[in-house]
C-alpha cells in the first residue's frame, strides 16, 4: 500500500491482509460545512403566508405575539397559542396518555429505531391533545401546541446532577443519535411539514447545580464545548433538523446563553445553518437583566435576547395572566435598542412554524374533526411502553440466581417494592395507564410464585395517588364524584402585575356546579370540559377503601388543596411550594371499611392536586425477618424517586438540595435494609429505580444479582418481573458510569470534562459506561478494517453462543494517536442485533471523518494523523466483555468544520 494513502496498514498481518483487498485510496479530503437545505415549495409558501400575516399586524399586536402565551388575534383569524408543551417521554394533557421510561432510560437501550417510534407515539398522542384544545376553546393553554420542548441532550457529566434523568446520558455520541432518532419520530418524515416540531433543550453547556443556574457564569474551554457540549445539539439541527431549539439559563463566558454570540450567532445560525425559530427557557430572558446582570434592565434584556437570535421568550409570569409581559419590547422598540424588522423577523419564523405544523390554515389543512381523540394511549402505545421498559433494563450482576425459576417463594421488599409514583420519573402526566409497580408485576409475571410483601418504614420516597380500585362515588361506583364551580364574577383575561395574589383571594364560586361527574381518582382534568372556566373550584367526595388493614401514610400532593377525613381536616396544601414532597399523615385504616373523604382544590390557569399514599409498618426490621422466613429469595426494590432529584427543588433532605444529589449513596434506611437482608441468608436481588448513578459497590459484592431499571415508565413493574422471571432477556446497557463516591470527581461547578465521564475519567468504576449482561453470550469474530474515500468501514461478525435468544448491543469503541485533547477512548457506534442460539450476523459500521476525529486543546476538530485502534464488542474494550480489536493508522491529518 502507497505511502502516500491516508489509511496505512498497522503492524497486524491479518489488516494488512484485508487493506490490500481494495486499491489504494487518495488522502481523506474533508467534508463541506453543513449547507443550509434547499426551501421547499411548502417551506417557501409558510414563510411568504406569515411575512403576510405579520404585515398585517398593528405594532401592540406584534409585541404580545413574542411571548410564550401568543393571545389571539380575532381580526385576523388566528386563535390563541401557547408554546409551551412538553413531552418529554409522554404527552402532557388533560387525558389519560401513555408513559415511557424516562429519558435516560431509553437511553440505556442504545436502540434509535425504538425511540424514533416511542417519540412517534408521543407525537401522536400531542397532535390529538391539540385538537381537544380547539374542541373545548382551550388553545392558548400550556400543551396544547403542536411544538414540544423535548428532547434534553445536555450532557450528563456530573451524577449530583438532578435534571439528568432528563438526558441520554453523558456521552456525545449517543446522545447525538438518540437525540436525532427522538426528533425525528416527533416531526415526520418531512421536516418542513412536521407532525409537531421538536426543540432540543438547554442550548448549551447547561448540566447544573439547579440552585445556581439562574446566575451561573460557567467557563468553558474551547476543547470541551466542541468536544462535549455541542455534537449532540450539531446533530440534532444538521441532521435531525429540528425545527426549534431552546437556549438555556446560564452564562456562557460571560454572555448569557439567550444572548450569547457564540452559541446563537456563530455556531447555530451561522456554522449550522439554522433557520427555525429559538425559545427561551421559562425567565431566562428575565435572568439576563434580574440575574446574570448583564443589562440595566427588562428593555436592554429583550433586546439582548432578541439581537442573538431568540425569537419567542418564556415567561413564568404567563401562568398567572399576567399583563404586560410585552412591555419590556415596547420600551426596546421606542429606545431603539430593536427594531420593527427585528420583530418582524422573529415572527416570520413563528408564523411560518404555525402554518407548517397545522395550526394555522394554508399551507397544510387544519385538524378540526370533532370526533374523540383516538391516538391518546392506544393499545399499540402501551405495548411500546412495556417494549421499551423491557429494553432499557440493564442486568448488572447474576451469580446463576436470574432468572427466578417458578414455583419458588419470593420476598419482595423495599420502599419501592410496591411504588408506583416512581415509575413515571419527571416531566410526566399523572394521568397515564394504571402504572404497574414490581409486586404486581412480580404477581402477573410469576402466578405460580408465592409472592409475599414486607412494608418499609416511612420514606422520603413515600406518595403513591390513590388508585381508582380504593376509591367508591356516593353512587357506588369506582372513583369519586367531582362537582366544577366556576367564579360569580368572570375573571379578567390578564392580572396586571403583582394583583394576582389579591384577585383570586377575592374570587367567589358560584353555588350551583356547572359540570358533575364520577372521575376515576383526584386529577387535573378540566382542560377537557368546554363549560368550565380557567379559574374555578372543585369538590371531589366519595369514600376511601383500603384492600387491606394496616398502617398507611396518607395525603395530598401538589398545590392549593384541601382533604378531610371523616368530615375533620386531615391535610393542608393551600400554602405548599411547587415541587413539594407530598404532605403525609401516618393512620391506621381498616380493609373494606369505608372513610369519608373530600378534597376541594382551586384552579388559577394553574392546578395540581393528587390524592396520595403508603402502606407502611411501625416495624420494618420485623417485616423482613417475617417475609423472609417464608422465602427462598429476597427481591429488595430500592432507589430515588424524581421528587428527590428534580428541577430547581425546594426539597432539603439528607442526601439532596436544591433538586440536586450531595451523595452516591442510597438512602441510609435502604442500605440499613438491604445489609439486613443479606444477613438473613437468603439469595438477595436487588432492583434499582433512579434517574442518576447511585453508588452500587456494596450490592455488586453482596447480591447475588442487580438490576438498573431507572424510572421505566407505566408498565416498568411489569417489564421488571419479566425479566426477573426470564420471559425477557435483559439488553440494556448503562449510558453512564456509575462511580463510588463524589470524592472520586471534580467539584460540582467545574464545567472542565478532565476526570469525568468515562472518556476521561481515569479511576476505577462500579460499573463502566456500555456494561450490562444478559442470559445468552456473545462472541465476536476478528475485525476487519476497509477504507473508501470518506470512511473506514469496519466489520465483525457476532454470534449468540448461549442457549436462548437474545438481543445484543454491539459497540464500536476509538482509541486515538496519543495527541493532546483525544479522549481515552470514545464511542463511535452502536448496533441491536437481535440472534437466536447459534445464529450469528455480519455487523459493519462505516466510520465518517466527524466519527475519526478528535478535538485539539485550541478546539479545532480534526482526523489526527497516527495509530488507532478500533473495537468492538459488548462493552468498551478492556472491561471483562467480549470484544475483538484491530489497529489502523491515518497517515494525514484533516481539520473539519464546526
């Protein structure tokens, strides 16, 4: 082979073997910046309809359109819209929708065809709750757009990190993929006429603490934001194409993040090409003057964010009808710091976004069907929901003890064992199916079993909703009935600011309800009743059933509402915080024996009451040893719930702050417990449910097997126990590392990549990056490398050698030529291949120069010139796993664009 090639042969006879097989290659000639894709006849004919539209607008009207809530325009046909939706792993709406695992959850399926159908569902589902929207005259309400804030594709490079749950982990590379694969089931197949248009979140180098990300300055280096931060957002916009993106709270260098040249300007307009729209997180435009103090003012704040590039900013104060909201762009526009063409434009892309999407007639026609919704939680929707649970499990650890054989006797404990709140994880409806905690699942997956419960002890993590088969209507049927009663006097349309407060303190209810009905449990559902104003009460009555005598913990959750108990007050929410663990009163309840209850809750455009429990024991410790004794294993259900690590959480307990975690460890109880259980004797599974690392040393050398389940959505009790059982073998795989302690890492604040994830984390973990076992075994055939023009192809052959069917995850690992800034080692592939024993499949990844590069300490990316070595295998090379290896080396270097 020339020397002059750019790919050479290394010191392995059987590459050099395969390299001579093709003719010799010409040097790597580097790839053209994205170009800006060409305007198609619908994109051309959106854009020239909203110019119109706008044109057609007074300046007042212009103004009030650039805020999150854009009220109607009646004169010109257009209704009220509200942006603000989220569908993070499911719909948000007033109906019943259907949940998958949290985001880091399907992550850990390293399956892009699964997630672009989970973020088709979803889509689906969020089409149809917009066309209740204009069935009930709701439209204008948050989730009833045809857009979605979703995906998150921060970087998860700190496990304290509380939103992480949110992301896809904490590699680029994945969640590049998986963050284009979720973008594109939530628009279509035609970008420029999407189904609903996604927005890729926080952009950029937004991961955290919570309590400081209002005001944070973080300082980022060259290498690491083109290195870390920003493949996963490149992809989504180049590649994806997303049609919105949302830029985040924090300071960049200095510059806010909704102002900041760097990431609106040169990189996202100008590198990428964008020509969607951009919107702000919710206050982040207000951050720029009230926090970061980097303007005077709201005026000089706007026109900051404006004049980088956001076009539609979300503001908080839109929940309450505040008034005014447009004035900060009034004041810009009279001073001169925007102008009228500036407005103009960001409307344009607004407008031309509504048009394409549906929302607005013209360029495609308007959904107006006044039939009931049918894609809500279909059939189809809940088996993809257990799917993808089922793939996102991740086997840890099995000494031979999994899969559980029939007939044994099984102990399920833990806090968790018979949870449900945890499975649905953040971002999430509580109106989705009946969710499916472990012990149920265990039940249903195992009937031949003899299951029996040990209740914990109060928890943090304590607060299941009431489910309908507890709860009886005064007529005697299932659930409880609900009374509507709108305001004597309607309320203004806006509240000017600061009146809030006072006017809804003023309100009065009518005495007669204008909606009464039999609901199934306490819930949030009047977006879907037309006669029910935004500001309303309503009164729930009916009994409480227990299935069983016992000690419970009993409350609400949420905000602005009231239980009593037997006709006396029993718990009190009329002055919680949003984001409040659950207020929770310990009570004996007697099984079958009926307890009056009523729940009276306001609504003010916000509601949110839920109706909570937990059966728990005086004697946790005595529960065990009794459960145990009738048992021949122990199924030990741990972990966190998303109301411990959360989004800007008021919480401060042991353990979390802020929303964010100040250790790895589990809950001191659930250690307690789980040491308790393995001095029993008695073979211990344990079952993890969290959105984040948690430190898994003490289980991985003490239980006999370990299962990462995350929050795995409605069916993830279900999607546990068939795995337990063996009727699903296990294929997930870890999207992050699992460390021993936060004293193995840099500090929380420090946006440096140096000793974080597993590219350049340099200790020893619990658990690697791409680890997890199955019930069959893999073998890899020896690797071949070809080179083309453009690529490096890379071929192996895997092999299930094991006795049952399975799905493997096969990963292509990079090691680089030793140049400054390369990472240890990177993920540049990843294929599901599904095999049955014996059966054996060619896999080839062709590997692009953006796959072969690294990234220099100036922030250059670059093909660096030297050896490398790919692999690929079950895991990252070197960690016990089966995989298979072979070098190459390119003979010139080649820089590539932004």
């Amino acid at each position: 082979m020339p020397k002059s090639s750019w790919l050479q042969c290394a010191a392995s006879a059987a590459l050099c073997a395969s390299l001579a097989l093709s003719a010799p290659a010409p040097a790597l000639s580097a790839p053209a910046a994205p170009a800006k894709p060409e305007t198609s006849v619908a994109r051309a004919k959106a854009d020239r309809l909203a110019a119109e539209l706008v044109g057609r607008m007074t300046t007042e009207e212009k103004l009030d359109q650039l805020l999150n809530t854009a009220p109607a325009i009646p004169r010109l046909g257009i209704p009220a819209y509200n942006w603000w939706t989220e569908s993070l792993h499911g719909a948000l709406g007033t109906l019943p929708t259907t949940n998958f695992p949290e985001p880091i959850g399907l992550a850990a399926s390293f399956d892009t065809g699964l997630v672009q159908d989970v973020a088709a569902a979803i889509s689906a589902e969020v089409r149809d709750l917009h066309i209740l929207s204009r069935q009930t005259g709701r439209m204008g309400r948050i989730g009833t757009g045809l857009d979605t804030w979703s995906p998150n594709i921060n970087i998860f490079r700190d496990p304290r990190w509380g939103r992480g749950q949110e992301t896809y982990g904490e590699d680029p590379f994945l969640t590049a993929r998986i963050g284009v694969a979720f973008v594109e089931g939530i628009q279509g197949p035609d970008p420029d006429l999407p189904r609903v248009i996604a927005t890729p979140k926080h952009f950029a180098v937004h991961s955290g603490p919570e309590s400081t990300r209002h005001g944070a300055n973080v300082f980022v280096s060259r290498h690491d934001l083109e290195d870390t931060y920003l493949p996963a957002f490149r992809a989504a916009i180049t590649e994806g194409q997303a049609g919105s993106v949302m830029c985040a709270y924090n300071r960049i260098d200095g510059q806010p993040a909704c102002a900041s040249d760097l990431l609106l300007k040169d990189h996202l307009r100008g590198a990428w090409k964008f020509d969607g729209y951009v919107v702000s997180d919710c206050d982040a435009v207000k951050d720029i003057a009230d926090n970061h103090k980097y303007s005077p003012d709201a005026a000089t704040a706007v026109a900051a964010a404006m004049r980088a590039g956001v076009d539609n900013e979300c503001n908080g104060a839109t929940l309450t009808d505040t008034a005014g909201l447009a004035r900060p762009y009034a004041d810009a526009l009279k001073r001169g710091l925007i102008t009228e063409a500036d407005v103009d434009q960001a409307l344009v892309r607004l407008y031309s976004a509504r048009l394409r999407v549906g929302d607005l007639p013209g360029v495609r026609a308007v959904e107006t069907r006044p039939a009931p919704v049918t894609s809500v939680m279909t059939p189809q929707h809940e088996a993809l929901a257990l799917a993808a649970s089922e793939k996102s499990l991740v086997l840890l650890k099995n000494d031979g003890l999994l899969p559980l054989k029939p007939g044994l006797r099984i102990a399920v404990i833990g806090p968790l064992a018979d949870a449900t709140r945890v499975l649905r994880g953040n971002y999430s409806s509580a109106l989705s199916a009946p969710p499916i905690s472990v012990l149920d699942g265990l039940r249903r997956a195992m009937p031949s079993a003899r299951i029996v419960h040990a209740p914990f002890g109060p928890s943090f993590t304590d607060g299941d909703r009431v489910p309908s088969t507890a709860l009886v209507a005064p007529d005697g049927k299932p659930g409880l009935l609900a009374r509507y009663y709108n305001t004597v006097e309607p309320p203004p349309a806006r509240f000017e600011p600061g009146t809030f407060g006072d006017a809804v303190a003023k309100m009065r209810y009518v005495d007669k309800p204008v909606v009464t009905r039999v609901e199934p449990d306490i819930a949030s559902r009047s977006l879907d009743l037309a006669a029910v104003s935004d500001h309303h009460r309503v009164v729930w009555t009916g009994f409480l059933v227990p299935p069983e005598s016992g000690t419970y913990r009993l409350g609400l959750t949420g905000f602005n509402g009231e239980l009593k108990l037997d006709g006396k007050p029993f718990a009190d929410l009329r002055k919680a915080g949003w984001a409040s663990l659950p207020t929770l009163k310990t009570i004996r309840l007697e099984k079958g024996h009926r307890y009056p209850i009523e729940i009276v809750s306001e609504s003010h455009a916000l509601s949110g009451v839920n109706l909570v429990w937990k059966r728990v024991t005086d004697d946790p410790t005595a529960e065990l040893k009794k459960a145990a004794a009738q048992a021949d294993v122990l199924v030990a259900v741990v972990g966190l719930t998303s109301d411990l690590e959360a989004e800007e959480s008021p919480v401060e307990v042991p353990g979390f702050k802020g929303g964010d975690k100040t250790t790895l460890d589990l809950p001191p109880d659930q250690q307690k417990l789980l040491e308790q259980a393995k001095a029993l004797g008695k073979p211990l599974v344990v079952v993890t449910m969290n959105g984040s690392p948690v430190n898994l040393a003490w289980a991985k050398d003490n239980a006999s097997a370990i299962v990462e389940a995350w929050y795995p959505g409605q069916s993830g009790g279900l999607a546990v126990a068939n795995v337990l059982s063996g009727k699903t073998n296990p294929s997930g795989r870890l999207p992050l590392t699992f460390y021993r302690s936060i004293d193995d890492l840099p500090p929380f604040g420090d946006y440096a990549m140096a000793g974080r994830t597993y590219r350049y984390f340099t200790g020893e973990p619990v658990y690697p990056f791409g680890f997890g076992l199955s019930y069959t075994r893999y073998d890899y055939a020896p690797v071949t490398v070809e080179r083309t023009d453009q690529s490096v192809r890379v071929t192996t052959t895997v092999r299930n050698v094991g006795a049952r069917a399975g799905e493997e995850v096969a990963q292509l690992y990079l090691n680089f030529p030793d140049t400054p800034g390369a990472p240890r080692v990177a993920l540049r592939g990843f294929q599901r291949v599904a095999l049955k024993p014996g059966e054996a499949r060619k896999v080839t990844f062709t590997l692009s120069p953006r796959d072969l590069s690294s990234v220099t300490p100036e922030g250059d990316r670059r093909v660096a010139a030297g050896a490398y070595r790919v692999s690929i295998g079950s895991g990252q090379p070197g960690t016990g796993v089966p995989s298979q290896s072979a070098p190459f080396t390119i003979g010139a270097a080649m820089a590539l664009a932004k």
